[in-house]
C-alpha cells in the first residue's frame, strides 16, 4: 500500500515540474495567423529620425499558417510589453502560407511586398527584452511571445524566429 502514495507523490512532483516549466514555452493559440519572427534589434546604430534613422529596419513577421484560409488584418492589434501598440486599420490580405512584415517608420504598404508601415518612426521592440502580442479584431489572443536578447538571440544578430 505504500508504494501508491509514493507513486502518485512521484507523479505529481513531475506534473508539477512540467506546470513549472510551460511558462518558459509559447502559448498556443487557435488562430491561422501568427508571429513568425522579429527583428527587435535593427541593424546600425539606433536612430529614430524618420529621414535617416534606422527604425524601417525593425520588423514583426506574422504569417499566415493556414492551408486554406484567406485571413483579412483589418482589425488585428499588435501590442508589446510597454502597451506600444500598432491596429491594421486597412485591409489587407493573406493568402495560406503568406506573410507580412510590419515595419517602423514610414512608408507605402503595399501587398505585393508583403510590407505594412507603422508610420511612427519611434522603436517598438526593446532591444534587451520585450513580449510580443498579436490579437485579434474581437479581442482575443492569437499568438504572444516574450523574449530576452541573452536567452533566445543565440547567433546575437537582433531576430528572433518563431513558428519556422
């Protein structure tokens, strides 16, 4: 009889071992569309001028994972750590498979380049750490992701990838 409570102890100091560790992993959410990678570090020396600054180097990619569905980004938000945030206010479409780069700094969104200006030319993602939310139109999470420079930059060139 006593091999049971040692067991079931066994148990759930493991189920709580993995309790402890799913923080450290992405949620997952059910949505076609999600965060496929940032580049949080732009590339130069950080310069925030809207002329011959370097923030159009800062980019979020959120691709659509959908095989079938066309997802329209009216409507979704993009928020970071800070309460930044960013709301595609036009249409724009995603077929399965496609993606977008949201950009800093000004410029022409276009579908054929697969680009969305913030038209702010001020940094959104900290170059040390920060958390990444994409939500949807009514409110709900599509995909969050934290990341810190030491831990999840293992070749230090400022993008992270998620997804694949």
């Amino acid at each position: 009889m006593r091999k049971h409570p040692v067991i079931a102890v066994s148990f759930t100091a493991g189920a709580l071992a993995v309790l402890v560790a799913a923080p450290a992993q992405a949620a997952e959410y059910t949505s076609a569309l999600k965060v496929r990678g940032v580049q949080y570090d732009a590339p130069g020396s950080d310069s925030n001028r809207c002329t011959t600054g370097n923030t159009h180097l800062e980019y979020l990619t959120i691709k659509n994972y959908s095989s079938s569905a066309t997802v329209n980004l009216k409507g979704y938000v993009v928020k970071d750590k800070a309460g930044n945030r960013f709301d595609f206010t036009a249409n724009h479409y995603l077929q399965p498979g496609d993606y977008v780069k949201l950009r800093g700094g000004n410029g022409n969104d276009s579908d054929a380049n697969n680009v969305v200006y913030r038209d702010n030319c001020n940094f959104m993602w900290n170059n040390d750490a920060d958390t990444i939310y994409l939500y949807k139109p009514a409110g709900s999470r599509a995909d969050v992701h934290s990341y810190t420079k030491r831990n999840n930059d293992r070749d230090g060139n400022g993008y992270i990838g998620y997804h694949g």
